[in-house]
C-alpha cells in the first residue's frame, strides 16, 4: 500500500465525528458522533456491527477488544461490551 492511499470510507453518522479507534486486531473501529452514538464497524466487510447510543465524545477500546469506553460533556464514562 503506497502512503496517504485511502483504504477505506465509513459513512453512516448524521454528524461529525468525534473520536475514532481501532480494536487491538485492528478488525473493527469505532466512532463517535456529536450525535450522541457509538458505532462499531467491522473492517473485513466495512459493515456497521453495533450501534449504541448515549455518549459521543471519546471513545476508546480496551486491549481485550471485548469492552469500549465511552465518555460525553456530562461528565459520565460508560462501558460497553462489545464481544
């Protein structure tokens, strides 16, 4: 793959985006949007494989690939279980 090649584009947040990351297998990513929801989308088929909705600000994933954390401007951290 050369460098700065776009490999690919993930659409489906009404907003814009507000944190992105990738599992530890690098299989999936998740985003999350100013409106308020939590996407996870697998990369094998760039299909989105869950939606939850609450917090959009950051997000991150833990080392299992099983849980990702969600933050929001209200002040909360949410866990969620991805397996």
């Amino acid at each position: 793959m050369e460098t700065g090649t776009q490999v690919h584009c993930l659409a489906g947040s009404c907003m814009a985006v507000t944190s992105v990351a990738f599992s530890p297998d690098n299989s999936q990513i998740v985003f999350g949007s100013i409106d308020q929801h939590v996407r996870v989308w697998t990369m094998v088929t760039n299909a989105l494989i869950q939606l939850r909705h609450g917090h959009s600000l950051v997000v991150a994933c833990c080392p299992s690939g099983t849980l990702i954390a969600s933050g929001s401007a209200g002040m909360t951290v949410r866990n969620w279980d991805i397996a």
